[in-house]
C-alpha cells in the first residue's frame, strides 16, 4: 500500500479512532479499488441493509469472495469451512453476549459441529461457563479442522483425477507404518515409484551423480528427520520423474508438510499440558488434553481412524451426496 501512496489509508485502517472512522477509510479505500461489488461499496458507506448482509459474513468467506466471486469455483474444503463459519454464527455471537448456555443449545442442534464433537467434548460443553474454559477444547477442535481441510483438499485432487482413493493415506502414519513420520513415508513412496528400494540403490544410478547427491542426505529424508526443500524435491523429481509436475506427488508432498505440523503442534500442546496439569482440578481444566480428538490416545491412532472418515465426508460433498449445510442456524 505504501508503494502503491496508500500509506496513510492504511494507517488509518489499522488503527482508527473508532468504528465510524474504520468505516470512512474503508470507504475511502474502496474508492481506489476497481471492480469492488456494489452492495460493499454501499455497505462501507453506510447502507444499513448492505452492512447486515456483509455482518454475517466470516473472514474466509470474505477472502474467497475477494478471490472468486462464484461459490462453485471454491474448493471442497474452503466449503466446509465456511459452512461452519456460517452455520455457527448466531451461536458465536451468543456467546459474546454472555449467553452461554444458550450458544451451546444452538452449537448442539448444528449438524456440521456435530461432526467435530465426541462425548468428552459434549460435556465439557455443557458444563463450561465462558469461552475462556473452553480454550483446551477449542485448541483440540481446531486441530482435528485442519485434518479435515487438509481430507477435504485432497478429495477435491483426487476428484480432479478421476482416481476414488486418498493421496495422503500414503505418507500418513498409522498403527502399520511403525515408526515412520510423514517425511519418512513420503521418501519411501518415491523409492517405489522409482523402483529403486534402497538409497545405495539410488546413488549408484548416473542421475544421482548428475546431481551430486549426498548420502547422508538421502539417509535424513528417508528417516524423516529432514524435509526436502523445495528445490531439492523439484530438482530431484525431474531427474527420476518423467512428469515431476504430477497433482498427486505435490499433493502427497503438501500432506506429508501438513500432518508434519498438525504432529509438532500435538506433540507441543501436550508438553505443556503435561507440565502443566500438578493437579487433579489443573488436570480437568486442561480437559480433553493430552488425549487427542475423540478420546485417541496416539497420534497414529487419531490419523488412521479420523482421516478416513474425513476423506470419504468431503469426497461425497464433491459428488453431491453429501448432506448439504443449512444457513445461519
């Protein structure tokens, strides 16, 4: 914005005085912005109909409207969240209005959160007392989110490959892939691919000396206490590859990042819950941590049993046989 002159607009929508000031940058702001749809430009500029509308509206369904306008252009998991984001509005809204027992009756009749509940987190719902109790849970919940969007983006791959089953369930660790990570599991795919089972076996072909790789290297990946870069994948894809540009290697790519950091954040909210939890009244406030969404005690556990169901949620949704979302409930 800066380079674009717009800096002391931008000052002024970063910190305004107050709503009616945030509303007149706004509006000024807008002015700069071919193309924008009449009814925000109304909205911004004071129409009480049009600020109604554009009230209801979550922050992802603000930013896929700023990137498509069509709702048959948003992909399958950027759906769902917005579904949730819609469906849960007037219960959000209860909630910040110290309404809480009626936020949760609302919560409890949503056939979408309903997916994300299980009999721990019901009763911690039920007898919470503020959204401040409710910040393990939460934490928990948006957790097992992430899986889900992660299902629902590679439902929509698949779907645009003609192909019915996961991606990801290749490099997602469960009770049969021992000890293997993410990163672990996606060099063993590529060691198949190429059919070359072992890293000797790789180094020993005249494209691994084209490309100078080093075998310690190759032992990080494979024991998945290193993630390629980028670049490395993409150069070392291309001399083994002959489509190094697949949807589906980069989509096994992106999910092996994705269960890698849904893993760390695990891992590091149960170290401090842990630490935490001195007391047996400590310990209840910190419910459902350290177990995992729907009461699983591992990781690999949550992975084999949730994704699967996520998978085949989202791949329906894209079939349209799926349940479809009612509006703000």
């Amino acid at each position: 914005m800066k380079e674009a002159g717009l800096e002391s607009i931008h000052k002024r929508l970063m910190k305004p005085v107050d709503d009616a000031a945030a509303l007149r940058a706004a509006s000024d702001m807008s002015k700069r912005i071919p193309d924008l749809p009449k009814d925000l430009i109304a909205a911004l500029n004071g129409d009480v109909d049009a600020q109604a509308y554009y009230e209801k509206i979550g922050i992802w369904e603000s930013f896929m409207m700023g990137h498509t306008s069509s709702e048959d252009e948003w992909p399958q998991q950027l759906k769902f969240l917005i579904a949730i984001e819609r469906t849960t509005d007037k219960s959000w809204k209860l909630f910040h209005q110290q309404q809480y027992n009626e936020a949760v009756s609302l919560l409890m009749k949503n056939p979408l959160v309903d997916l994300l509940l299980w009999p721990e987190a019901i009763d911690i719902l039920k007898n919470g007392s503020s959204l401040d109790v409710l910040i393990p849970l939460r934490s928990l919940i948006a957790i097992e989110m992430v899986l889900s969007l992660l299902a629902g983006l590679d439902a929509d791959v698949c779907h645009s490959l003609s192909r019915s089953d996961s991606l990801v369930l290749d490099v997602l660790p469960t009770s049969q892939t021992g000890n293997k990570n993410p990163t672990s599991l996606f060099f063993k795919w590529i060691k198949t691919q190429i059919g070359l089972p072992t890293i000797s076996a790789i180094l020993k072909t005249e494209k691994a000396s084209e490309l100078e790789l080093d075998e310690s290297l190759l032992k990080r990946w494979s024991n998945g206490s290193h993630m390629p870069s980028k670049q490395a994948l993409t150069d070392f894809l291309k001399s083994f590859f002959d489509d190094p540009g697949a949807k589906d290697i980069w989509m096994r790519h992106y999910g092996t990042k994705c269960l890698t950091f849904i893993g760390y954040q695990i891992r590091h909210m149960q170290t401090i819950t842990n630490a935490a939890a001195k007391t047996d009244a400590l310990k209840q406030a910190l419910r459902p941590w350290p177990d995992m969404p729907f009461g699983f005690k591992t990781i690999e556990a949550w992975f084999e049993n949730r994704y699967p169901f996520w998978f085949e949620y989202h791949k329906k949704q894209i079939e349209g046989k799926g349940v479809k979302p009612s509006p703000n409930n």
